[in-house]
C-alpha cells in the first residue's frame, strides 16, 4: 500500500454508495490520490446525505451497501496500492426519531438503563419539573396544544409489543412497568394477568419476553380489539383521554416538551444547538468501547487505514482522547494482514485553529484537517491596498458595526438563546464551586453569570485545554487576553468574580483539592466551560457573524480570521516552516464538505482586493439599477443594504463560467441554487428572519428580488452588467486558483481535495457543495492528454486544473520524501514585479523542488484571454537559488526546462508556457545541496 500523499474527500449517502466510489477508483488512482477519505460510513439515521447522525455504531450503514460494500471498495482500493482514510464522529449521536435503539432503551428505561450514562446528561436539575427527568424539546408545539389536538397519540406496535407515544417521525416508548396502566381496564382476563406481571418488572430483559407474549396475544382479533379499545381510553382529544394521557407521561423518565424550550431548559448536551444530536460520554471506558468497537474490528481487519475525528473541541477531554485512541489504534496495527500492513496509523481532527493557536503537540495525533491552511493561502491572495475602500463601501452601505463587534453580538445572542441552557448550566456548575470555599460563597449566582458571560464573549479561541494539572501553558495567553476584555467590559461591581473565574477555570489545579465532592464539582465545572466556549464560537462566527459581514465574502469563511484582511508572503513561509516542523502529514484543505463558498469562488472574489475602486463603482451603477426591485416592508427595505452587498459578491464569485446571461433555462437552475444560499444566509445571520423565526414577509421579498434580477426581461441591463464584471474577474481569478492548488499540492503536509473539485469549484454552502459529481466527465478529461497550450485555450472547462493537479501529484508520488520531509527554503525574489511572486523551494539529499506562483497578479494580466501572464509583462522578474540547477536534470511542469543564470530562475521563462510552475532539479553526486 503506498504511503499517504494525497486524499480525496467522498461524502457517501444513498445516492451513492460504497459500490457507486468502486469504479472510480481507477480514476483516483491516475489522478495521483493514494487514499480516499470518506465521510462517516457507521449506520446513520435513513436518508442521510452526510452520515454525521449516527444511531448504530455498531454496523457499517446498510444504506451505503454495508459491510460487504465496504469490503469491496477497500478490494479495489487495494488493486491500486491505495487506503481508506475514514471520518468518525465520537461527540455524538442521532436522537428522536425511531432508529437509534440506544437512545430508545434510554428513554424506557431513564436511569436504568444500560445506556444512561452514554449520554452526556444532568439528571440533577434545579427544576422541579426536571428532577430525574430528560426533557424532550421535539414536540411542533406547546405540551397541552399538542395533547389537545390529539397530535401525540398512544400507539400499538404488533410487531414489538410496544406501546409508544407517536408524533410526526418521532416514537416515544412508554416505559414498559408503565403498560400496567394501559393493560390493567381490558375486559380480558390474559391481559390483565400480563399487566401485572409488567407491574413488577425491573429489568429490559424480563420486558422483553412480556412484549414478545403481548406480540402473541396481538395476533388474535379478540385481543387486537381489546388492545385498540384501550388505547381509545387515552385519546387525548376527549377531557378524560387527556386526563390519563397526561398522567401516563407524568410517569415517564422524559417529559415531552415544545421545541421552543429547547434553549432554555435543556438538561443534555447536544451537538451545538441541534436537539437531534446528543452528546456522548466518550470519556467514559465503556462508552469508548461501545462507540468505537467496531471501528477498531475494520482497523484490525486492514479496512481502515486511518481516520478523522469529527468536532474534537465537543470532548469532555480532547487530549486524553487522542491519546487513548493512538493507544488502542497502534495494538490493533499488529492484527492486520500482510496486504494492509501499516507501521503507523494517522489520526486527524477536525480543530479550528484561531489566531496565533496551535494544535497541541501531546495529543499524538498527525495535524489536523487543514482549515487554518485555507486561512493562510486566502491571506496571501488579497491586496492589503484594497482593504480600506472595501471596508468604507461595506460599513457606509451596510451601517453593520465591525466585524468583532459583530461576534460579540452574536455571541450575546448565542448565549442568550440557542445556548442559553448550557450557559446556564455551567453557571450552576461554578455556584456550586463557589460555595465549597468560604472566601467565595457571598458570590451570587447572577454575579456568576455576568462574569462568566464577558469571559465567554471575549474568549478568542474556540476552546483551551484545562486538565487536572490546570491550564497548559500553551493555552494561558488566550484565557488572559479573554480575562482582560471581559475585564474591562463588565462594571466595578462584578470585576471580583473575574479572580474567581480565572482561578476556578484552570488557574489553580483540581487535583490540589483531595478526592471528593469539591473536586468533581470543580473538574465538572471546568469541561462544562469548555464544551460552552466551542459550540458559542461556531454559532457567533461560523453560523452568523460570517453571514452578517462581507467586507470581502472571501474572507469568510470555516476556520478564517475574518478580521484580518491580507498577510504578506513572509507570514505564509513562516506557517509552511512551522508546519513542517510540527505537523510535517498535516492535512491541507481549501475545500471541504463544511465551505461556505468553493476554493475557485474564493479565488476569484479575491481580485477584488486588486480592484476595489472599479468594484465600488459597480456596485453603485448596480444599486441604481435595482432600486425598481426593492419593497419597503414595515421593517425596513427588502432586501437590506447589507442583504444586497452579499447577493452581488455571490453573483460575482458564483457566476458560471459558461453561464450566458440571456440564456432563461441556464438562469432558472442558477437561480435555484441561488434561492437556497440566499434563504440560509439570511436565516443564519438572525438579522432579519432566522430558522427559530423564520420572517416570510423578508424571505419572500429577498426572494423576488433574486429571481427578478435574474429572470425578468426588464432586468437584462442589471443582470448582463453583473455577468460581465463576474467574466472580468474569471481570469484573474483562476489564475489565483491554479497558485492555490498548486501551493497546496508542494507545502509541507499532505494535500486533500474535495471531491469534484479538481474541476472549477463555484459551489455555494452546502447543501449546493454537496451536489451530484460528474465523474464521468472528469475521467473522460483526464484520459484526453493535452498539452499546456491546448488546455489554456480552453481553461474554462476545468481541465487545465485537473492536468496540474495530475501532474503535481505524479511527482509528489515519485519524490515521495523530498515533498513529505524535504527542507522548506523560501526563496528571495527580485525585479520589477517581485511582490507579485511567492517562491520557495523543497530540498533532501537527492532533489530539489522549486515552486513558482504568482500573487496579486491582476494587473499583469491585463486584458489576457487565459489565465497566463504574457511573458513579456514580467520584465527583470527573477527568483534567486541557493543553489544552482542544471537545465539537463531539472524539469518544470508538462516537461518544462528550466532555464538559470547565475542561480537566477527568470519569470520570464519559468512561467512562459504555464501560469504556475513547479520544477524538480535531481542533484548530482558532486553538487550535493551545501
């Protein structure tokens, strides 16, 4: 099996399956991919698209073809020297519904059950109503409504012997003692036998062979009968229906609640704010086992050849995780057969990485999945001198505030809605905390909350990493920073509870306290904060913030330092170093199931930081045009300014290559997907609709103006206007995607492509990232050899992407250490251009590489057909080498030779047949690298 290279991103679902990726493999595998890496492949809830909603991790997903599927895509991957690199989801798992059986036993069974302690639940709570109880937020309405209009019913399943409470797609089984209550009134003697005997249970295995004898009494009519009659008895729509309905619920370890209450009084951790999505108690030795069973049996049967963990920062104990799965992973290497042997298995997270953050080195993981490489290319790409006109045209167009300001509104929101249960439940965690110490038990709980609302809001990292020993150090200047703004932000009165906080959250240790309560109060206090400050950052930026400014949309984006507009080539260099010296398998994405906008559209929106003054004069002449298409609503214009902003940079981003702006039918798809972005973006910012409210009267206005742009006739000067500043900008802009693609491809770490992708990727936010992939046309392109001169010529149909992905890939497959291990050298560039050049070089014993991109090039192109930058527009351009190269060993791109002097690498020359370059000089014996 060849050494991991290159992966290539497939999201799995029933549309296509485990058997659908097998005849692709051959493809792949020309491609230069040396492993597939797939989305979740454990049995999710039915009709997944994504897999993260597991409810049976104990099998392969037969939606996907199961196990045997499994066993033959790994077979065909095998033919190839290939591996298969899988994403697990360990923070938690699919709930309502019917399917998760865990779940099901857990609310039959409450405390009982052998699962209670899987899921991450306070059974302790502060309300009465709760104590002992899970709530369950899933109902569409209020309790009494929906017991009233008879929408949760007592059911019968024949099948099982269950009676369960049924609402929309969810079954709520009534705990099995409970069927007493429903047996007890029947007219038949054998029925009122077996509620008795259902009286006295106590365990889920004496219930089941009651309800297998309930299944037998079933089939008889007679009994049938007695069973619908009883059932009538608790129809809620009648006074006394609701009476006993209301009673039997009462009795159950959940209580049924409105969805509404979800933010308030959840009392169980879910994944963010999704009540479908249940924390797991992954910390837990038998949790672990349970979860991770059978993926450690596809690991040991060579199945499995590496693995990405999903949302890290949910864990109660990141870093203990990481650690036990490296254990238990490195003991299975020695069960795998002599095909699949592996010496080492990676393991990935998926970690946002804020400003200045690293992962932590002691997790024994291999790097994370690369969102904090989409940052620093991004950086790279944007003109720092367009910064300021684009800010003024948004901030003066928008009135929006600036962007931190915008987070820390959205993390006041968060708080105080989605997540105001978890914010209230780590307040009662450190009130708890608080009265074990006499010097801090006059603290009182709305002190607590205040204080630990500025820390949160201020936090700048999406989590830090208390353990027993407190707060690692690598991990203490967040806090400070965090400690500091809160400081300064909360009045006289409440500073004091900062010192507490600061000790409490990690500063002083809690194994200095001696085993006890006080301990594991202060321990549960600690993850409770930790798994708040995670989700509050990925709501406030990722799910709002980004959806409410737009500067430039290509700096929003999963991972990205929003409010820093550019970073000079320097910075770039000094990442790719670190990397290499750190995370030297780090993976590098600039495209992923999660993007809010495809690695292509980024690319080109970027030149618009080259040319701010002629965007900021179109987007005038635009607004003007469309002043006709605006309503004026009791709250406000329709679309808002800001609303408006964000639709024109998507159409300039987004607009298809080939799309013509008369052409009605190509215009109706476009605008479909348009209309799903446009509802997400406005429901995501919470400005004027969001998905709890959603504000029709604005979606709909929104919605015409989009369609009206568009479609409508009358429009074709607005619309042919925006398509062509969007043809303005497609150049240029793939010229920043083939520099994007091919950095990735030859910095330090290991390149991963989202599928589709080696195409021009224009998607919107899922689920428009996540459309059908035509791979037949891809494998078709790259079975068409062309040369460079060909593909350019026809470059906007994606081939002139895939042929350098192919190419590069090729010779980091050839020259395996020199691009895994390799030295990184940035190298120093000259001339009249300079600026607009990134060069660096990778160096070993026996090769050397030497990657040539341009940068801010948008003037140099000029009016260019192709994204190539005619080589006379480079002037004295020049790279210098440390070394010298000879143009008999040292090959470009599509057999390109290199042509020096006096260590000089001339632009000119290096870039006269491609827009990119990467050159491979092999060292002689006695010209070793000094």
């Amino acid at each position: 099996m060849k050494a991991l290279s290159a992966t290539l991103r497939l999201q799995f679902h029933a549309g296509f399956s485990l058997d659908d990726a097998v005849p692709l493999v051959p493809y792949f595998a020309r491609l230069g991919i040396s492993h597939v890496y797939a989305s979740p492949l454990l049995q999710a809830r039915p009709g997944s698209m994504h897999g993260y909603d597991v409810v049976d991790p104990t099998r392969v997903n037969p939606e996907l073809g199961g196990e045997a599927a499994l066993e033959r895509l790994v077979a065909a991957l095998r033919q190839h020297g290939m591996g298969l690199l899988l994403d697990i989801v360990s923070n938690h798992m699919a709930v309502g519904g019917e399917h998760n059986r865990w779940w099901q036993d857990l609310l039959a069974w409450g405390r009982r059950s052998r699962y209670a302690e899987f899921f991450d639940i306070q059974w302790h709570s502060p309300d009465p109503l709760l104590e002992g109880q899970l709530l369950l937020p899933f109902l569409a309405d209020d309790y009494g409504k929906v017991l009233q209009a008879g929408e949760a019913p007592l059911r019968f399943d024949a099948h099982s012997g269950q009676f369960l409470i049924h609402h929309h797609d969810h079954r709520f089984p009534i705990s099995p003692p409970d069927y007493a209550l429903i047996l007890a009134a029947s007219q038949l003697a054998d029925l009122r036998d077996l509620a008795g005997r259902f009286a006295a249970l106590n365990d889920d295995e004496a219930a089941a062979a009651l309800q297998r004898e309930l299944v037998a009494f079933a089939r008889h009519a007679q009994h049938a009968v007695d069973i619908e009659r009883l059932l009538e008895g608790f129809n809620s729509r009648h006074p006394e229906g609701f009476a006993r309905l209301h009673a039997l619920l009462e009795r159950q370890p959940y209580r049924l609640a409105s969805w509404r209450t979800a933010a308030d009084d959840i009392n169980w951790r879910r994944f963010f704010d999704v009540n479908e999505l249940g924390g797991l108690r992954v910390e837990r030795p038998a949790v672990f086992e349970a979860t991770h069973g059978k993926l450690f049996e596809l690991i040991g049967r060579g199945l499995v050849d590496g693995l990405r963990i999903d949302h890290i920062d949910g864990l109660a104990d990141p870093r203990g995780y990481c650690r036990k799965l490296r254990r238990r992973t490195t003991a299975l290497l020695a069960q795998r057969p002599l095909g699949a042997a592996l010496e080492h298995l990676p393991i990935y997270v998926e970690k946002i990485l804020g400003a200045g953050e690293g992962l932590h080195l002691d997790w024994q993981v291999d790097g994370s999945t690369g969102y904090e490489f989409m940052n620093q290319v991004s950086l790279l790409q944007h003109d720092p001198a367009g910064e300021a006109q684009l800010a003024a045209l948004w901030y003066e167009t928008s009135e929006r505030p600036a962007f931190a300001d915008e987070v820390r509104q959205a993390r006041q929101l968060v708080l105080q809605g989605s997540l105001a249960g978890d914010f209230e439940s780590v307040a009662q965690a450190l009130l708890q905390v608080a009265r074990n110490d006499v010097m801090s038990r006059d603290l009182t709980l709305g002190a607590i909350r205040r204080g630990l609302q500025a820390l949160v809001e201020h936090y700048p990292v999406y989590r830090t990493y208390i353990n027993a020993c407190g707060r690692p150090a690598q991990d203490e200047g967040f806090f400070q920073q965090a400690l500091e703004q809160a400081r300064a932000s909360l009045g006289e009165i409440d500073a004091g509870v900062l010192e507490h906080l600061q000790r409490w959250l990690g500063g002083d240790a809690w194994r200095r306290l001696p085993p006890g309560r006080p301990r594991k109060q202060l321990r549960h206090a600690c993850v409770r904060f930790q798994q708040l400050t995670a989700p509050t950052a990925a709501k406030a930026v990722e799910d709002t913030a980004l959806y409410r400014s737009a500067v430039l949309l290509s700096r929003n984006d999963v991972g990205f330092d929003a409010e820093r507009f550019s970073a000079p080539p320097q910075d770039f260099h000094a990442h790719c170093e670190q990397r290499l010296r750190d995370f030297p398998d780090n993976l590098l994405a600039t495209a992923t199931h999660d993007h809010k906008r495809g690695e292509d559209l980024r690319a080109r929106l970027a030149v618009l930081s080259e040319r701010a003054d002629w965007y900021a004069s179109r987007v005038e002449h635009w607004r003007e045009l469309a002043e006709p298409l605006r309503q004026n609503l009791s709250d406000g214009p329709a679309p808002s300014a800001g609303d408006e902003l964000l639709l024109y940079q998507t159409l300039l981003g987004s607009w298809p290559l080939d799309l013509d702006a008369d052409d009605p039918l190509a215009l109706r798809a476009y605008a479909e997907r348009l209309r799903q972005w446009q509802l997400k973006a406005l429901r995501e910012a919470k400005l004027r609709s969001s998905w709890s409210a959603p504000n029709g009267a604005y979606e709909e206005a929104c919605a015409a103006f989009l369609d009206t742009l568009l479609l409508d006739g009358q429009c074709q000067q607005l619309r042919r206007s925006i398509a062509q500043a969007a043809n303005a900008l497609a150049c240029p802009g793939a010229l920043n995607s083939l520099a994007q693609t091919l950095l990735r491809m030859t910095v330090p770490g290991l390149p991963d492509l989202y599928q589709g992708s080696e195409f021009w990727d224009f998607s919107l936010v899922d689920p428009d990232n996540r459309r059908p992939v035509d791979f037949a046309a891809r494998r078709q392109a790259l079975d068409d050899s062309q040369a460079p001169a060909s593909l350019l010529a026809g470059w906007r149909d994606g081939r002139l992407k895939q042929a350098l992905i192919a190419q590069v890939l090729e010779r980091r497959q050839r020259f395996a250490e020199l691009f895994r291990r390799g030295a990184y050298l940035p190298l120093d560039v000259q001339g009249e251009h300079a600026e607009r050049v990134l060069a660096f070089a990778r160096v070993n014993d026996e090769q050397r590489a030497v990657v040539i991109v341009p940068r801010l090039a948008c003037p140099l192109l000029g009016g260019a057909a192709q994204p190539l930058i005619p080589a006379q527009n480079w002037g004295d351009t020049r790279v210098l080498l440390p070394f010298a190269v000879s143009p008999a060993n040292c090959t470009g791109l599509f057999d390109q030779r290199a042509v020096t002097s006096n260590r000089e690498l001339w632009l000119n020359s290096a870039l006269q047949a491609f827009p990119v370059n990467l050159f491979i000089d092999h060292i002689e014996s006695s010209g070793a690298y000094p």
